[in-house]
C-alpha cells in the first residue's frame, strides 16, 4: 500500500509542478489589454490577474519555490515506490539483488525525468505560451493565494534576487512587459501579412508606420511650388485662384516674397461686393505657425492640431523659411490621397 501511495503522490507533486509552470509562463505572456476589460467589468479573476502581473517578480519567486520544491520531492517520494514494484520483476527475471537495485534506479530516473520533464514542464508551459490570456485568468488567483500564504519567504527571496540584480547595476522590474515598441509591431504585421491572417489592401497599416519616420520637411511643399497670392491680395483674387486652381486654402506673401499668412476662401466670401478689390482685411489672415523642419510629424499634427492651423511654415536650424506645410499632406501620410472638396479634377 506504501508503494502505491508513493505514486500518488508522484502524480500530485507532477500536478503541482505542472501548476507552476503554467502559472509562470501565464504572468509573462499575458497581455493587459486583454485582461483590463474584463477587470473592468467586475471580473474577479481578472482583477487578480492584473495585481499578479503588476507583481511579476514576487510571482516569479513563488512559482521557482514552488518548482523548485516539487522538484526535489518527486524523485525521493517516487524512487524508492518505484524501486520497489519493479524488484519483483526484475528477480523473476535472475537478476542478482546488487544489480536489480541499480537496474531498478536508472529504470526510475528515466521514467520520472520524463514524466518531469513533459508532463510537469513542457505540456503546462505550451498551454500558457498557447492562450495566456485564459491561463492567468485561471491560475493567478491560486499563485496569489500562495504567494500571500508564503509572503515572508517570497519576499524574502524576491529581495534577495533584487539586490543581487542591483550588484551587477541592473534595476530590476516588478511589472511584466504588457506593450509592443514600434518596431515589434510593424514586425508582427508583417509577419501576419506574410501567414495571410491580416489584409492591408488600402496601405494604412504600413503609412502608419512609415510616418513616424518622417519630419516636415518630408512632406513641405517647396516655396517654389506654392500657389500664393502677392501681399495686396484681394477677395476677388482669392476668387479667380479657385476658379484657375480649385485650392480653397493659399498663402499670402509679405513684400520680400515669404509666406505671411494665408486665408480660407470662407474668410472672404461673405464681404460685401464694394470690399471685393479691397486688399483683404488684416483680421481675415490666418497666422501661420512655424515648424523646424526636422520636427517629426506625429508632432508636426500634434502642434497643428493645437493650434487650430491647417498650414504652417517650415524653417531651418538658421530660421530660413523653406517651405509650407498642410495639414491635408500630413493627413495623406496616414490614409492616402485626401482631396480639397474644391480642387479642380484635371
């Protein structure tokens, strides 16, 4: 009855083994921005989930005391059960009792590095790495449990391992890694573009990224390609530029020929007839912001957004004006070709 015990508890101490591992690899793998929505509809084990990989490294240390423990307990509950069961057998088949009992040891390694091996670490750790999400739910609230249970040694433990990080300069981290750099992103949709489970037919995903690498003066029109207007501007300027043109938007140049402002042909449509060759009221020219630039454009749009601008100068490191930036290019960076609802079709 001993001999069978013994095995009962080698498959409870592979079990536990196994809970360890799996709950391990669930704090590393899972990601917050699957777990917070469920934390936030009142999901009990979600909420627990999100303190355990807020507290990694004290997850960490439960979980190697835990293996650690279980470990060490299996081949000395196992041996000498399976020793035994296996001496009658290996009598029967002559061996003498020295080499039945080293027989007998080796057979009982094997076997119980196996089981250790697929069942206690390999089969639990495939699980989470395969749906972490549902792992950590499933697991985090037992790990808490015991973490807290053991939470003199776990401490003790955790900060002994940060200290010793600390000697070798290295600041340890308490929370899991829960977000992607741009760059592990950009590789995980190519990466599902290449195994045909994600479709960018129209291109966004890859201007998305694309943009980031890019400054205002990527995307500034050059002064030499501007359509302006001359300083002394008049509504019924504005007026024939979007008749030839279609632009709703031009800039207005001051005397040495530099962007000043520039105005939106709603500014001056609604002035009356005798204003109509009058040069445009100072209060109807829209400021232009400046932009250095090398100024990268998610902040270019940021500073224009803010602003309220839909055009802006760009200037070098030594203030010269090189060209002028619209809102409506940076916009196509992201999503394609954006028309003026005013532009002529040629």
């Amino acid at each position: 009855m001993a001999d069978w015990l013994g095995i009962v508890w080698l498959i409870v101490l592979l079990a536990g083994n196994a809970f360890f591992v799996a709950a391990e690899f669930a704090v590393i793998s899972a990601r917050r921005s699957q777990i917070e929505p469920l934390a936030e509809q009142g999901r009990a084990s979600a909420k627990t989930a999100l303190w355990a990989m807020e507290h990694a490294t004290l997850m960490l240390a439960t979980t190697q005391l835990g293996i650690t423990v279980c470990s060490l307990l299996i081949l000395n509950v196992s041996e000498p059960a399976i020793h035994h069961l296996l001496e009658g057998p290996l009598h029967l088949v002559g061996l003498p009792e020295e080499a039945s009992g080293a027989v007998a040891f080796v057979i009982t390694l094997v076997l119980v590095s196996f089981l250790h091996v697929v069942l206690g670490e390999m089969v639990p750790k495939n699980i989470s790495f395969s749906v972490p999400d549902r792992a950590v739910l499933l697991l985090a609230t037992p790990l808490v449990a015991i973490a807290r249970v053991l939470r003199f040694a776990i401490v003790a433990l955790n900060a002994t391992a940060n200290g010793v990080l600390r000697l070798f300069r290295v600041e340890p981290k308490s929370e899991a890694a829960s977000a992607f750099t741009l760059d592990e992103v950009s590789t995980i949709v190519a990466q599902s573009q290449k195994e045909g489970v994600l479709s960018d037919t129209a291109g966004t995903l890859t201007a998305a990224f694309e943009f980031t690498a890019k400054t205002v003066a990527d995307v500034a029109v050059p002064l030499d390609s501007l359509v302006s207007l001359p300083p002394e501007a008049t509504p019924a300027d504005v007026e024939r530029a979007v008749a030839k043109y279609g632009f709703s938007r031009y800039v207005l140049l001051d005397d040495e020929g530099m962007p000043a402002g520039y105005v939106h042909l709603k500014d001056v449509i609604d002035l009356d007839d005798d204003e109509f060759d009058d040069p445009i009221p100072a209060k109807r020219v829209r400021q232009l912001p400046s932009l250095f630039e090398k100024t990268e454009l998610e902040d270019a749009l940021a500073n224009m957004r803010k602003s309220g601008a839909h055009l802006a100068r760009s200037f070098t490191e030594s203030g010269v004006t090189t060209g002028v930036l619209f809102l409506e290019d940076i916009i196509e960076e992201l999503v394609g070709e954006v028309h003026d609802a005013t532009r002529r079709v040629r």
